[in-house]
C-alpha cells in the first residue's frame, strides 16, 4: 500500500471518527472518571464485539451502557440474571391467542441494540446457552422459526468479582464469546469527591442523543478498512501463540501455569480491538502500540490457568503481561 493511499484513508478515517469525541464528551457529562471503561465500550461497540465487565457493585457498569443507549438513540434492555431465570424470559417464547387461535410470537427482551446481562453468573447453563445463539449467530430461534436481532447488538455482561455464593462459572465457550473482559476499579479521591458533589446538589446531568444506530453500523464498515500491516498480523499471531507455547518465546517458566491458551477467536478480536482503538485515536492505521493497549482486555480470559498457578499465584494478567515484553516487536 502507498503512502498516498495512507494518506486519503488517514483523513477519511479522521473524517468519519470525529464523532467519537463527541460520545466521549456526553458520556463524561455523566460518568465520572472510568476513562478506561468509557473507551472499552467504544471499542466493543465499534468494533462488533461483546464486553464482559468485572467490578464491585457501584462502579457506573449499569449507568455506562444505558448512558451510551442514550447518546445513540438505541434500544436498551436490562436483564437481571437471577438463579430461577428461564431462557424463555430472555428470548421470548410463544403464546396462544384464543382470538386466533394460532401462537403468536412474544419476543423477550435481547431483542435491542444495546442489552445488558447483569450479573450474567447467577444464571444456570440453560439460560446461558440461549445467549450463546443471540451473541454469535446475531439471531434469535423460538419455536421453529429464527429471528434475526437489530443492528447494531452489543450484550454487555456484569459479574461481581468478590461474591461467589450461588454463581455458575461462566462456560469457556461463552467467555470465548466476549471481545472484551474489562476490570473495572475504584474511581480516584477526587473524583469520588466529584460523584458525592452530584448527589448532594441532586443534579444529575443527561446525556444528549447525538447519534443513530445506523452511523453505528456504518462507523463499523469504517473500522474495518483501518490498514493493518501483514508485519501487525504476524505480531498479533505471536501473541497469541506465546499463550499456547510459551516455552517456543524464552518463557518456558509459564509452561505449567498455563492450562490452555487463546483461541483464534482470541486473534481475531486483538485485529478488530486494535482496529477500533486506532479509529478513536482518529487514525487509518494500527500501530503496534494499539495491539499492546487492547491485548490486556481481550487476553485476559482466554487463558486458563492451572493448580501450579493459582498456587503460586500467577494471575493470567502477569502472564499478558509477561508476554507482550517478550514477543519481538515489529
């Protein structure tokens, strides 16, 4: 690729992604702090991947997601996962009309663009495998007939870290399924200060809606014409493979902490993750630094540990971390 072609793309893209400093801005008006979560959200939604938020409770999870709905003028659905919960109370199922006296169809509530999954854990397998359809297939099946979902469809997923009584781990093959595992923390001194001002004044500032679904979507077809270098791909794929083998990138003292490594959906998700974060830095390539912000995230539960590591105490991010100082860089 030319220079002159970077160059066009490059203004395009810095064209196309000018909105993108407006969400922020909204979506600051009414979170505080959380810089890291407000950017993760952008790259899921931009980059067509789901987002699973790990974080105690109060840290703005909920307010972030519908504060986004708002901005896009999207529909938002809630859905609070709860031990008793059926699949039927989340796709919909169908009723019978005694007036028609045929089944009509009740569609549940993934039907939005935007559907949030609170507490996601709480669920036993039946309801997570109904979920499992909607996030990869983008579609719905009740009865014999399968529905296709709206565009843009964003699950962004709770799981309270700290308490663990009635919960089912997550299966692999829906973590899997996640772009994105994002670790939400403590907001800092002042900006904690900043959230008890608000409260105590009662003055809740809302979020304009300054977009449609359907820029969504084409922001998405945009992402994907970001240029990625074959030299990023190999970097990607090395990456990857350093969670499967370590011992082939002088890290053989991970060998037996690492149960399994990343998938290939785990490469995918780094290109597009990458791809989406070098839009909203409003620029028409990716760079390698891209690869290395988005690798924490999208790594993070794609790597099982084993007995050895827990006992030792390795988390996986040591590993990630590890990983990306030791894979050459190109």
């Amino acid at each position: 690729m030319d220079s002159v072609n970077i160059k066009e793309l490059n203004d395009r893209i810095q064209k196309e992604s000018a909105f993108v400093d407006i969400i922020s801005m909204e979506m600051n008006k009414v979170i505080v702090g959380q810089k890291h979560l407000v950017e993760s959200l952008l790259i899921g939604m931009l980059a067509d991947g789901h987002i699973l938020l790990e974080g105690m409770p109060g840290l703005a999870k909920t307010l972030a997601i519908n504060t986004l709905a708002n901005i896009v003028d999207a529909k938002f659905s809630r859905i609070q996962f709860t031990p008793d919960l059926l699949p039927a109370d989340v796709i919909g199922t169908l009723i019978y009309s005694q007036k028609s006296e045929t089944f009509q169809v009740k569609q549940g509530p993934i039907f939005a663009n935007f559907v949030l999954a609170d507490e996601i854990n709480r669920s036993p397998a039946k309801v997570q495998s109904a979920l499992l359809e909607a996030m990869q297939e983008r579609q719905v099946t009740i009865g014999d007939q399968t529905y296709p979902l709206p565009k843009p469809f964003l699950v962004m997923a709770t799981q309270n870290p700290v308490e663990q009584e009635g919960t089912y781990p997550l299966p692999e093959a829906q973590v899997d399924r996640f772009m994105l595992k994002v670790v939400v923390s403590y907001p800092k001194k002042e900006e904690e200060r900043m959230i008890i001002q608000m409260h105590n004044s009662g003055s809740f500032p809302k979020a304009s809606t300054v977009l449609k679904p359907e820029d969504i979507v084409r922001a998405r077809s945009v992402v994907k014409d970001v240029y990625m270098d074959e030299k990023i791909q190999r970097y990607i794929v090395d990456i990857v493979f350093a969670t499967r083998n370590p011992e082939e990138f002088g890290l053989g003292q991970y060998k037996d902490l690492i149960a399994y490594g990343a998938s290939p959906r785990a490469s995918i998700s780094l290109a597009m993750a990458a791809k989406a974060y070098a839009f909203i830095k409003r620029r028409g390539y990716v760079v390698p630094e891209d690869v290395r912000i988005v690798s924490e995230d999208v790594l993070r539960h794609r790597i099982g540990l084993t007995y050895e590591a827990e006992a030792e105490n390795v988390k996986t991010t040591d590993i990630i971390t590890e990983i990306i100082n030791k894979v050459e860089v190109p």
